[in-house]
C-alpha cells in the first residue's frame, strides 16, 4: 500500500511540474485555450506559419488528449467506487497500477507536444519563451506564498 501511495504521488508531482510549460505553450484549459495562446503568440512574435503550425499540431491530438481525459475520470470513478465499497487490496492496487499508466502516456503527451512546440521556435523566441516560463513561476511562487499568511516562501 505504501508503495502504491508513494508511486500515485509521484506522478501526481510529476504532472504538475509539467502541466505549467504546456499550459502555457498552448493556452490553457479549455475555457482559456484562445486567450492564452494569442497572448503567448503576441509576446513570443510568432509569425503566422508558426501560429498555423502550432494549430495543426493541437488539432491533429485533440482526440486522443480528450480520449485519455476520459479514460482517466473513469479510472477514477471506478477506484472512489471500489474504495467506498471496501474493495482488496490487490484491486486498489490493479486501478492504481492502471490509473498510473494512463498518467505516464499523459505526460508524455504533453512532453511530445512542448517538443513539437519548441521545434518550431527560432532561438530568440525560445529564450524568450524560457524568460516567461520563469516569470510565471516566480510569479506563481509569490502567489502561494500569499496564500500562507501573507508570507514569502523563504520566510519562517
């Protein structure tokens, strides 16, 4: 049990870590995918074969990223249900072992699509794109820090 928990966390972490760099290169949830890429295309310059690029490669995925979405929430569901029921061991451990593999072609999903991202980016606009990612996670970094009573994160 402890090495399922230690594993489910892991890959949950791993997740967030890569979630913000995608996010950002190709704008956000559903309810921000249009503002967030014109503004990452505003402030990297993208030209318009770029941006076209870009399109095509979210498109051509977006199938199979929503296919994956689903599978993933029914996994869940299955393994909240199995959990409320009482459900042994080696069941939980069979969902996680599933959950955690559809979890893995998630990240290297959003790991193909930043590589196709940046392929497509000239050296300026990828330092540029480097320049923002840190922005956004400084800027993130303050925010949580606010979050706890007002202090920094390297406050005690």
């Amino acid at each position: 049990m402890k090495n399922w928990k230690l594993a489910m966390g892991s890959l949950a972490l791993a997740g967030m870590l890569a979630a913000p760099a995608t996010t950002l290169a190709f704008g956000g949830g559903d309810g921000y995918r249009g503002h967030g890429f014109e503004h990452m295309a505003r402030e990297l310059q993208l030209t318009e074969g770029q941006k076209a690029q870009l399109k095509s490669n979210r498109e051509s995925t977006r199938e199979a990223r929503k296919a994956l979405r689903k599978q993933l929430k029914e996994l869940r569901q299955q393994m909240r249900a199995a959990i409320e029921r009482g459900a042994d061991q080696s069941t939980l451990d069979q969902l996680g072992a599933e959950l955690g593999g559809l979890k893995v072609q998630q990240m290297q999903s959003h790991y193909q699509m930043r590589q196709q991202f940046e392929a497509i980016l000239t050296d300026e606009q990828k330092a540029k794109f480097s320049e923002l990612k840190a922005k956004r996670k400084e800027s993130r970094r303050k925010q949580r820090g606010q979050g706890r009573g007002g202090r920094g994160a390297g406050e005690s």
